[in-house]
C-alpha cells in the first residue's frame, strides 16, 4: 500500500500502478469468485471481472427478472449461472452481493458451504456490522473481506468501459489465511476501482448509510423539490424552475466540481454568482448541520438499520417502493425533468 496525502491527512492507498490487474490476475488465478446476486452491484462487478480475466461464476435465482439479464448478459446456465447455494458451493470467493434483506434471508443457506479456507466478500459492512440484528456471522475458519465501489453498479460498468473507474474502499474482517489482504486488493482492482482506500466494516457502513440518507440521495431530493417549489410558487415556470434546480447542476455545475473541485467551479462562474453562493453557503450548512448530527447518531445506534430490515422484509415492500417511486416519478418537478431530458441536443 502507498501513502498519500488528503487534505494534510495520510492515508493507505492501492492504486492499479503498484498493483495493476495483471498482478490481480496472478493473486486471484486458482480462485472461483461466486457472485451472488444480480441485482444493483452483480452485473457490473461480475462482467468487469469476467473482462479481467477473472474466473467468475453468477448465483442467482431462477424463473427471476435477474437471471433472464444474466443470461442474456452472456451468462450461461449450468456452466456460469446457478442458483444461489449452488454457485456458493462451487465458488472460493463468495461474493454475497445480495440486498441487505436478501443476505439475512439467505444467510442459512450460503453459510453451510463455507468450508474452511473460503473467503467472504462483502460490498457493504450492513450485515457484519449490525449482525446482531442480521444474524451473519461468518465462521472463525475463513476470509471476511469488503470491496465497496463508492457508486452504483451501472457506473462502475459504464466508467469500467470507458478506461476509467469508481474507487472503492476495502476493509478486512477477518483474516484466516493469511492472504486477505492481497485478495481484497486483487479483487478491488478486478473489479474496476480507481484507487482503494481502506477503512472498517463499521465505517463503511455508517458512512454509506449517512451518503445515501444525505447528500447523496436524500438531502439533494430535498433541496431539489423545496427550491423548485419555492419558484413555482413565485410565478415561475416548470421548466425555468426545473432549469434553475436540476438541470443547470447536474448538467454544467457538478461536472466543474468533477474536474477540478468546488472553488474552481466557483471561479468559472459570474460574480454574482460567486458572491451569493459565498454568502448563502454558511446559511444552509448551519440550517443542515442539526439534521446531519440526528442522521449520523440514527445510523450509529442502529436504529437505520433496523428500520431498513423491518420495512425490506415486508412481503408488499416492493409493491409499497414501486408507488412511492411513481409519486416522485409523476411529480410535475420530474416529469418537466423528463421533458427536459428530451431536448438535450445528444437525445435529437
């Protein structure tokens, strides 16, 4: 691992020049990596894998919406695509990239084929970290290790295409062998990252949960639909409302912020535009700042996790999910967002 230097901090790094994929390939060459699930994050770890080279097997559900893409992804059942406990049986790596409802359910199942020697790879420390609620806890005689692609399954895919990558943090649970430490950064390479960073199951978790919860999803909704609404109610139209909320941000701003962080955006942007933003910033931070204390002390205490668990397993949660998604889907914001969307000179 390499040291550098984030803010005046140092922290342990991986990157592909001191551990390129060729050096993954040779670590992971005697391994069968089991991908169970294929879902948010199977499909792009596994075909990125698959294109390093890696010797990759799916495990995932029959007669499902899941396995029909697998298949169609390229996977070949019998021979790359098998059930759960199947795929677990045969693989050395089992990488349980099931949802966090789907790990506590299958959990039984998956553990009876962790044979002594076997490693067990996690993108998300949800299970580990709260497991007294989850019940997952791996034997004594295997591998625990964490590769958490910072991002969505279809970025690290599509970025992975591109010659780029997501990076990812990497922790280690447990180390039976030995050998967790070259594994997790064998795997954390093949998988597509940009750079490792490393961190705990704990804080991995806590920190995702406040991400998603925050300004990651939650916050930014928020903020979304209050200026929009706020504009609305002012006499403004969908589409300058929308323009002024959504689209100027995520189309010109945030790939500024992308390519050379905040202030260089600031510094491509008019004068009253920096002003305001320099004036009002400490405003929202200090209205904000309460709410993102009650949100990390919600995640730390479990009680996130829990809530998560007791709505995930509700036999109508999808049924519930899909209607509080089509609220947000045919809200005026989004569907102006879709009109929107639609006149991009790239979609004519």
């Amino acid at each position: 691992m390499a040291k550098l230097n984030f803010g005046g901090v140092e922290e342990n790094v991986v990157t592909r020049e001191e551990f390129p994929v060729s050096k993954a390939q040779e670590v992971l060459k005697n391994e069968v990596v089991a991908v169970l699930g294929y879902g948010i994050q199977g499909p792009g770890q596994s075909l990125n894998l698959r294109d390093n080279g890696i010797n990759v097997i799916i495990g995932q559900r029959k007669n499902s919406k899941s396995w029909d893409k697998a298949v169609e992804d390229g996977w070949v059942p019998g021979k790359t695509l098998f059930s759960p406990e199947e795929a677990a049986k045969k693989g050395t790596i089992i990488q349980y990239l099931l949802s966090d409802a789907g790990q506590i359910q299958a959990w039984e199942s998956v553990k009876k084929h962790l044979s002594p020697g076997k490693t067990l790879a996690f993108s998300h420390g949800f299970g580990i970290t709260f497991n007294k609620r989850t019940g997952i806890e791996p034997p004594k005689d295997i591998d625990v290790i964490l590769v958490a692609p910072k991002g969505s399954g279809t970025s690290l895919r599509r970025l992975f295409v591109e010659g780029k990558g997501i990076n990812s943090s990497i922790a280690i649970y447990q180390d039976a062998t030995g050998k967790a430490h070259e594994k997790v950064a064998a795997l954390g390479i093949a998988v597509g990252s940009g750079y490792l960073f490393e961190t705990n199951f704990e804080k991995e978790v806590y920190s995702d949960l406040t991400g998603e919860r925050g300004t990651l999803m939650g916050a930014i909704a928020g903020l979304f639909e209050a200026q929009y609404e706020v504009l609305r109610a002012n006499g403004h139209t969908p589409s300058e409302a929308f323009n002024e909320t959504v689209e100027e941000l995520t189309q010109s701003l945030m790939p500024l912020v992308a390519e050379n962080g905040m202030d260089w955006m600031y510094a491509n942007t008019s004068t009253t535009a920096q002003r305001g933003a320099l004036d009002w910033k400490g405003k929202f931070k200090n209205a904000v700042m309460p709410v993102f204390k009650d949100l990390y002390a919600s995640v730390k205490s479990g009680e996130e996790a829990q809530r998560s668990i007791d709505t995930n397993s509700q036999t109508d949660y999808r049924e519930k999910l899909e209607n509080e998604l089509l609220e947000v889907r045919e809200s005026e914001m989004w569907k102006t967002g879709k009109t929107v969307r639609s006149l991009r000179p790239e979609y004519n």
